[in-house]
C-alpha cells in the first residue's frame, strides 16, 4: 500500500495518523512541492493529495480513505460503534473539512502559511469555544480516541504556523491537543517540514 502525501498537506497528515495508529504497512511517497502530478492523476482524477494506492483500488477524499482503513484493518476501531454516535462523528468531521482544514489546504504547500484574518478568527474562536469540552473528557467524543482526533491533531499541531495564539482560557484544549501529540503515532507522522512548524 502507499499513500501518496503532501509535505504539509493537513489532510494528508490525517491519513498517516491513522496508518500508524493501526499499524499498517504503507509506504508514505511524500511529493515534491510543485512537482510533476501525472503520478498522482494517474490514481486521482482530481489530482489531490492524499491519494491512497491499494493493491485492488486507488482512493482518494480523506474521509473515504480513512474509513476504508478503518473497515479493513478494525483493530483499533476508530468510529464508535452504534449509528447515531457513527452519523455524528461523520457530521463532526464534515464540519471541520470544511470550516477549517479544507481552507488549510487552499493556503498551498509551502511555508509559512498565511491564512485569510477570517479563517484565523473562525479558527481561534472556534477553538476556544471547543475548549470547556476538555475539562472532563480526555478526547473529542468522551472517553475513546476515535477518527474526530485524527482530523483535530493536524490542526492544533498548525496552530503556530497559521499565526494563531490562544488565550489562558483555552488551556483544556491545548492540553488536549498536547495528550495527542504525545502518542506515539502522531510523533512518527509528521513530516520533516510538519516537524518545523513546532521546533523553529
Ligand atoms: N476533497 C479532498 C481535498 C484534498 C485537497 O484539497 N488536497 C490538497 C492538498 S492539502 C491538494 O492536493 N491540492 C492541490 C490541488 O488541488 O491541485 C480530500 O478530502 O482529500
């Protein structure tokens, strides 16, 4: 299996959190900036980072890549088990595509990123609206680590990069995002450049 990867591309990011968090084997061919596309048109019409290259299939939109991986290799289930917590978890990742991270991908694939000021506050608001969540669950959805983290990692990991600082009142959301940074998939995903974004 490989997955066709942005150096810095938030969605790709996504994808290799979950590889790891499910210990797949999958060779991560992260693309040169600005680099030749008929590799990645040739399994992706649209021609977007992520793609994933399976034996029998090429996939590409994250959320239909993720919850593939999530069907083919169960172990450790990432989406909740019963229906109404499954359609809330795809709505929660929906809204954060395309709030947030969807507009992440349009700011392009070099650094530093530059968002609009609109996206900067809904981000920043956003969050600190989000953080009272965090005072009494350790994840997204309440106690289990599920796919609505792997979406939110990649974000708060930016946060420096999009020029965002949060206030004190924001702490359970950074402490959040600080318990995901800790586990060890997330620390084996980051690309170089991600790497940057928190130790320049
Ligand atoms: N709907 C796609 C969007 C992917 C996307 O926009 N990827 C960006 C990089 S983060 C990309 O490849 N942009 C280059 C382009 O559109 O040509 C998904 O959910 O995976």
């Amino acid at each position: 299996m490989t997955l066709l990867s942005g150096q810095i591309c938030v969605l790709s990011h996504c994808v290799r959190i979950v590889l790891l968090e499910k210990d797949v084997e999958c060779t991560v061919d992260f693309l040169p900036v600005g680099g030749d596309p008929s590799r990645l048109v040739e399994h992706n019409p649209y021609g977007e980072t992520p793609t994933l290259v399976d034996r029998d299939i090429s996939l590409y939109d994250t959320s239909v890549i993720l919850e593939y991986l999530d069907e083919r290799f169960p172990h450790p289930p990432l989406m909740p088990a019963d229906p109404i917590t499954r359609a809330k978890t795809r709505l929660m990742i929906s809204r954060l595509n395309r709030d947030w991270l969807r507009p992440i991908c349009e700011l392009g694939d070099t650094l530093p990123l530059n968002p609009p000021a609109e996206l900067r506050k809904s981000i920043h608001d956003g969050l600190i609206a989000l953080s009272p969540l965090f005072r009494d669950q350790p994840f997204f959805l309440g106690p289990e680590y599920t796919l609505v983290d792997t979406f939110v990692a990649p974000l708060i990991w930016r946060l420096p990069a999009l020029g965002i600082d949060l206030p004190k009142q924001a702490a359970p959301i950074m402490e959040y995002g600080s318990r995901l940074f800790a586990r060890p998939a997330f620390r084996d995903s980051l690309s170089e450049q991600e790497r940057e974004m928190r130790e320049a």
